[in-house]
C-alpha cells in the first residue's frame, strides 16, 4: 500500500499592509481582524480533511508565525505543542519578497513615484528588481537551497509539513517542485489564508488541491 503524505502551503492571512494595499516585504506587520479569522479557517479546514501536521516551517516574519499558531490551535493538533507552546522552525530563507525601495509604499504612490510600466514590470518580472530589492528570481535563489536540504527531507520521509510563509516565497516553492514554470508564475495569485494541499506518494507529488 503506497503511503501518501501531504505538504501544506499556507500565505499568511490578511495583513494590515495588505489591507492597505503596501508592500510589505520584510517589514514586521500585524494580521488584521479577517486575517486571524482567515489563519482560524485554515486550521478549521486541516481538521475537517483530517489532516495531521508533523513538522512546520515559517518565515521568521509576525504574520506568517501567528498564521501557523493560530490556524494549528484552530486544528487541535494537540503532537506539536511542548509546555503550551508550538514547535515550529522560523527561518528568514522562508520571508517575503525584499522590496528595497517599495516598502511602505501602496501601489498607487509608487506608481507616482516611478511610473506605472516600470512598477508593472517590478512586480511582474521574474528577474528584474526593484532599487535595493529582490527578484523573484532572487528569491527562489534563497528559498531552494533550503527548501531541498531542510524541508524536502520530511516531504521523503513520509511526514505532513506545513508551510506558513508568503506570496512570493510560497512562489518560489511552487516553481522548485515544478508546479509552474518561472514564466508562467508572475500571474498565478496565493490567496490569503487558504491551505494548498500536496499530496505525496513515496516522494512524488501526484496532486494538488486547495483545502475547501
């Protein structure tokens, strides 16, 4: 009998920058009231498709931690826990995308700023960064070494990870295991506080689906 097992990409909920319609990057931003509500969901939705987490990841950034702790409080996964407290490896390879220069800015002001094609071509290309920033290129850069040296190793030895990270590292994810292709990434959209299940057989993904 083939033993699938399953790793979990979860974007943090709705942060106050995202409210705001700022970029965020790897500035430490609170949830909002509908983003704790949207993390409470996505650990409501593990429990009803019974699903047990055996190891987490997140970013070192307050929006992705509180996201892992509220939505695994809310799947009363009881394993991960010592003393009260969640067990859960934060590593900065796993934070957002760096938007240098952009941070702070809400899209309307940075489109004054430096005109719409070029902020367009910014958040749209795979290899073009903004002044003092990351590409996504740069990101998948940092994101892959980790991901196949720390977490990949779980994902091989049968256990259900989660991943509670961001956009644009969750992006770099996706194209390291092959689910998109650089090109075709920029247009695919990671929503908010919704559990992306991967399941694995023997060390091979076989499908993917959000969590409903």
């Amino acid at each position: 009998m083939p033993h699938m097992n399953k790793l979990v990409l979860l974007r943090h909920g709705q942060s106050q920058w995202n409210l705001e319609n700022r970029f965020t990057g790897w500035k430490d931003v609170p949830l909002t009231e509908k983003g704790i509500n949207e993390a409470n969901n996505a650990g409501l939705l593990l429990k009803k498709n019974n699903i047990k987490i055996d190891k987490i990841f997140s970013s070192v950034l307050e929006r992705a931690n509180k996201t892992a702790e509220i939505a695994i409080k809310a799947s009363e996964i009881e394993n991960l826990y010592i003393n009260g407290s969640l067990i859960y490896e934060k590593d900065q390879r796993l934070n957002e995308r760096d938007y240098g220069d952009l941070v702070g800015l809400n899209k309307a002001e940075t489109a004054n700023k430096f005109g719409k094609d070029q902020v367009h071509i910014w958040r749209r290309s795979y290899d073009i960064p903004p002044p003092n920033g990351e590409s996504l290129k740069d990101v998948v850069n940092r994101v892959s070494p980790y991901f196949i040296e720390v977490i990949q190793p779980f994902i091989l030895d049968n256990k259900n990870v989660l991943i509670a990270a961001h956009g644009n590292s969750l992006r770099a994810i996706m194209i390291k295991i092959g689910l998109y292709k650089p090109e075709e990434i920029s247009s695919i959209e990671i929503p908010t506080g919704s559990p992306l299940c991967l399941e694995y057989d023997n060390g091979q993904l076989r499908k993917y689906y959000y969590l409903d």
